[in-house]
C-alpha cells in the first residue's frame, strides 16, 4: 500500500505528468465531493481543473491502497468497447489521456453534465434516461452474450455452492442458490456470460455530451467484467431509477427469449454475479456487500414471480 498524499503533491504532480493539464497552472482546482473522514484504502480521488476559455476536466486517481484501480477501469472499457458496435459503445466513455503519478495509475476525462438538480428538472432527466439506458443493456446483451463453457460452469456451480453454505445470507437467497445449482447440475439451465459494469446506479449515468446518438454516457468500470451475467445491472439500475415494472419485465422477457430461457433464470444469473462478487470482494464492504445481495435477489424474485 502507498502512502497517503496531500491534494496539493498530488495536484503539483499531476501538473508535471498530464499532457492536458495546464503546467504553468493558471487552473482553479476543485474537489467536487467532501472526502469522508476515512475514506477506504482503494477510495478513488477524483479532481475537476477548470480554466477560463477552456473545456473543464475531469481527473481520477486511484487511492493509496489500490494504486492500479484507475488503470483497470481503462483496461475494461478498452475491452468492452472492442465487443460492441460502435453504437453500443458510445455511452461507454473513453479516457482523453491516462498515466501514473506518484505511483498511482490516473485518467483524464472529458466534463460530463450529472443529471440536473431540482425535484421537476431531475425527474425529468430520469424519464428521458431511463429507457435509453434499459435498450442499451439490451443491445449490450444481445451483442455480448455467450453460454458458459463446461469448465466456467464447474466455477458457477462453487460459487453456488459458497452462497448455499453461507449461513449469513438469509433462507430465501440460500434456497433460490440451491434452485439454481439443481437446475445448472441437471442441465435444465445453462448460465450465460455478458458484460456486466456491476455498479449501475444512477450516480454512475451521465447526460451525454451534444451530438451524441445516446442521451447518457456510464462512468466507474473499475469493477466491469467482459464475461459477467445478464440482469444483474438491469435489476441494479432499476432499484436506483424507480421504474414502472412493467419497464423492466419488457427488458426482462426480451433477453430471456434470446437464449430461450424461464424467469428463473434470470434470478440464477443475478445468483451468479453475488457469487462471484463474494468470491473477490477486494474493498467492498463485506455488510455492504451482504445488503446489497439481500435487496437485489429480493428485486430480481419480484420481477421473475
């Protein structure tokens, strides 16, 4: 683990390292959220220069404890963007410019707008963006998806095995695990791969920059994954976003039809992505982590019932 630095090395180093950040430093720095008291080791720093006559920047720097965090994130979209049509990659924003700095891997991103502010201007916002992102994981499903090879499985079926066997998970999520390990064993349900951003919420979706063909662009793909499973980020998105159920079982049904699946398996794929997650949980939170299990398996049983 690095050791902490003051904002002002930081900013001092970025100066000397980034191509886009002015040297003379004529910039006014601003630091958009106030840093918790104490903060997690692989908490990112994220930094916005702004200088007159010029397009403001935005910058993240991975924390002390996790020094390639940054640089992961932009390894995993240069991934998934090369799975996607060149549509379908749009809202999945690329880095202007990306580096080390004091030993920690660091991006440059192009300002985006966040959603606006005010009860009526917000709801609004979330009424345009809601579908569009709902067919963007669409597209993204039906561009990405595969069916797990015999040697994936046999990793599905452990990490099915972990959940069943962890006691504190509550009986509804440990039999709905056990449900879905019968079926995989029996081969009545065959588990697909797709990309998975794994932490979409509304925070993490952006309004678009002007020209865009998509009204919103999604940000933190630090923890994405190339071969993840299908409806964990569709069911995440929609406890942030609060849409008409009927929104979501349109979604729902129409990637099941794809692979010819039942709703139960849409459960068991959300099943597989906590099960992976708990297999490497890194600096999540372990509480966290087991709440956010509890609310999402509970969400995808309503759905799928």
């Amino acid at each position: 683990m690095l050791e902490p630095v003051s904002s002002e090395t930081l900013v001092n180093a970025l100066r000397r390292c980034s191509e886009l950040i002015d040297r003379a430093g004529a910039l006014e720095l601003i630091v958009p959220e106030t840093a918790p008291r104490s903060p997690p080791a692989d908490a990112t720093i994220k930094l916005i220069f702004v200088s007159e006559g010029r397009p403001s920047l935005f910058i993240t720097v991975s924390g002390a404890g996790n020094p390639d965090l940054v640089a992961r994130a932009v390894r995993n979209i240069e991934g998934i963007r090369g799975l996607l049509s060149e549509r379908s990659a749009e809202p999945v924003l690329e880095p202007l410019e990306t580096g080390v700095v004091l030993g920690r891997s660091f991006a440059v991103w192009p300002m985006l707008s966040d959603l606006p502010q005010g009860r009526v201007p917000r709801y609004l916002a979330k009424q345009l963006i809601r579908p569009d992102v709902f067919d963007w994981l669409s597209d993204v499903f039906a561009e990405t998806h595969a069916y797990a090879t015999a040697a994936e499985r046999q990793v599905i079926a452990g990490h099915l095995t972990k959940l069943i066997e962890d006691t504190a998970h509550p009986d509804l999520l440990r039999r709905s695990a056990d449900r879905a390990a019968e079926r995989l064993e029996n081969g009545r349900w065959v588990p697909v791969h797709c990309v998975q951003h794994s932490d979409l919420w509304m925070a993490n979706v952006m309004l678009a920059p002007a020209g865009s063909s998509r009204s919103f662009c999604v940000i933190d793909w630090a923890g994405a994954n190339c071969k993840g499973y299908p409806f964990f980020d569709l069911f995440r998105f929609a406890l942030s976003s609060n849409p008409a159920m009927r929104l979501v079982k349109v979604h729902v049904r129409e990637q099941l039809d794809q692979i010819e699946a039942e709703p139960v398996d849409a459960v068991s794929c959300v099943l597989c992505a906590l099960g992976a997650t708990q297999a490497q949980l890194e600096f999540f939170p372990e509480d966290l982590f087991r709440r956010m299990a509890v609310e999402t398996i509970d969400f995808a049983l309503k759905v799928c019932k």
